[in-house]
C-alpha cells in the first residue's frame, strides 16, 4: 500500500531483537535495532504484531522503557492467558524479527520542558513508561523533584529494582508490595488507598504533574484520589493497561 | 471485556488520519462533554475497536478492520479538536 513516504502516517517495519534480559521471573526486556526509528519520546510506546503463517496476526502495544536518544527497549510482562506475550518472553531470541510500527503517544509523554514536580505512580509493569521519563530525566540533566510510588505484587516482581534503588537526587521512591514482603519490609504493605497516596503525594500547592499507569483499576483509583487531594484533572496524565 | 483508554488505540488512530490523536479534544455528540481522546473508554477485544465517552459512556467511535479497510464511524464526535503537527 502507498503512504510509507507520508509525513506522519505510522508505517509496519521489521526491528532486530538486539538483547534480551529477565528483570523479574515473569518480565522480559527486550532491546530492538529498529532500521528506520524516527526517535521517540519517553512515555511513548510501539506496537507490535505477530503473524501466523496462516495470516491471522495479533497486535499489542508495548511501553518504551527507554530515554529519548536510547536503544529502543520495551518491557514485556508474561501473561499466563496472552496470545503474544508468551512468545515476546519465552520465544523470542536475540537475532530474530520482529514486526512493529512506532513510536505512538503524544498525550502520556514527559519532556524536560514539561517540568515538575513529577508525581509517578505505577503498579505492575506500569512502571515501564514511568522509567523511561526518570532516564529521560537524567539523560537532560532535569533537576526537577520527583516522587514515585511504585506497587507490586511481590519483591521479586519489582522491575527495575536495583536502578530504583540507586541513590538520585530529587526522586524518592516509595514502594508497597500487596501479596507478600520480605523479612525486615519497612515499606507499604497494601494496595494504593486515599491514605497512601496522601502520605506520598506531592502536595497540590507544588503544583504537580502526575503520571499514573498500570492496570485500569489502579489508574482509575488513583487519579481520582489525586483529584480528590486537589490535583487538577488536566494535571494527571493517566495509561490504562487493562487486566484487573 | 477490558477497559482500556484511549492511549490503546494511538497508533491505529495515527495509521487511519496520519497523526497523533491521542492529545486531540473531542466532544461527545450525545452528552457534549469534552474529554481527551487519551481518556476516553476503550474496548479491543470486541469486533471492532470501540471508544466510548467516559462521561456518558455514549459510543464516540467505532473503528472495525474487514478485508484491509478501515471503516469508522465517527457519528459519536460532533467535533474534535488535534494540534497542528509540527
């Protein structure tokens, strides 16, 4: 079909799996050489597509869990019932193809000039666009404070956990693991409440700006209670993932 | 059926009218409520790909894929508001 020399019109091209790694037992990151990638913005995202050999093909969309300027990577969680993720987690290997077509988003996007404070909150693999924007951060030299409240399941399902867990000027890091804590576990135990997030949340008076992705329950919770403690509407961006 | 938004839908929207829209305002045709496309009610795992307005729930587009067409039904927009791409 016509339109692949059309500004602006998202066109299907093959990426190269680059490198794979585990960050938990059930998420992967996978890196891509992407020929003709126009470059992206953090908090974006790509979608991909599988094809069978009888034509039927399946789409999903991936959040980048890079910078702008960085390897394209995406993060892929396992779901046990997926139709796409299991091959992106357990068959794809480094050398193979892949078909995707990116980037997409110019809503749930931070660049430096947006400025902060930055509330991030994330649950699950929801973190992965929020650690695309605290590298982009840190790739611009942003000095712009920020809080991210991060909840999972388990500690083993953390990702990202050990570059979380580095020490960086201006962003803290609040955690709350739900099902099950690790001996001596000083952080929060229970699903992200009105309580929590008062207790986390930047104050409105900062004038804030939040990003709130993850499973739709927990995005739709969240940015309402953000708005209950004065965050205008227009001032919580938020990414649905689905699931529960 | 999940609810996604309307973020799930960037790059087919991008793929039917050539850009972003997931920034663009849209106005419910039936509750004239004004949201962000980025915001409104999305379902995949139906037929067609389904967006409704968050703040009625009235279908604001139907966007179904048949035999490599894309046919939409935008009846559910009476007017829809995307910056200028740069």
């Amino acid at each position: 079909m016509e339109g692949t020399a059309v500004p602006g019109r998202l066109t299907w091209q093959v990426a190269t799996v680059t490198a794979a790694r585990w960050e938990t037992p059930s998420v992967r990151t996978i890196e891509l050489d992407v020929p003709s990638w126009p470059g992206h913005r953090a908090g974006q995202h790509l979608d991909v597509k599988l094809t069978a050999e009888d034509g039927y093909s399946a789409e999903r969309s991936y959040s980048i869990a890079s910078a702008a300027a960085e390897q394209v990577a995406i993060a892929v969680e396992r779901l046990d019932d997926g139709e796409v993720s299991p091959y992106l987690t357990d068959g794809l290997d480094v050398g193979d193809e892949l078909e995707l077509r990116g980037p997409v988003g110019g809503y749930f996007v931070w660049e430096k000039g947006d400025g902060g404070p930055l509330m991030l909150v994330g649950g699950g693999s929801g973190i992965v666009p929020l650690r695309a924007i605290l590298r982009e951060r840190e790739r611009t030299g942003s000095d712009v404070p920020v809080r991210l409240l991060y909840s999972a399941r388990t500690y083993a399902d953390l990702i990202y956990r050990d570059e979380l867990a580095a020490h960086r000027d201006g962003v803290e890091v609040f955690y709350s693991l739900t099902r099950e804590q690790p001996a001596g576990w000083a952080g929060y135990t229970r699903r992200v409440d009105p309580g929590l997030l008062a207790e986390t949340a930047w104050p409105e008076g900062r004038n804030p700006l939040a990003f709130v992705c993850g499973p739709t329950s927990f995005v739709e919770a969240v940015a309402a209670e953000l708005v209950a403690l004065g965050y205008p509407s227009g001032r919580v961006k938020t990414e649905r993932f689905g699931g529960t | 059926m999940v609810a996604l938004d309307g973020n799930a839908i960037g790059g087919l929207l991008q793929e039917v009218f050539g850009t972003d829209l997931t920034d663009a305002q849209a106005t419910c045709s039936t509750c004239g409520a004004i949201g962000l496309v980025a915001q409104a009610v999305v379902y995949l795992d139906g037929p067609g790909n389904v967006v409704r307005c968050r703040n009625c729930s009235a279908m604001l587009m139907v966007i179904t894929r048949i035999r490599g067409m894309n046919c939409v039904d935008l009846s559910g927009i009476s007017a829809l508001v995307a910056s200028q791409p740069s």
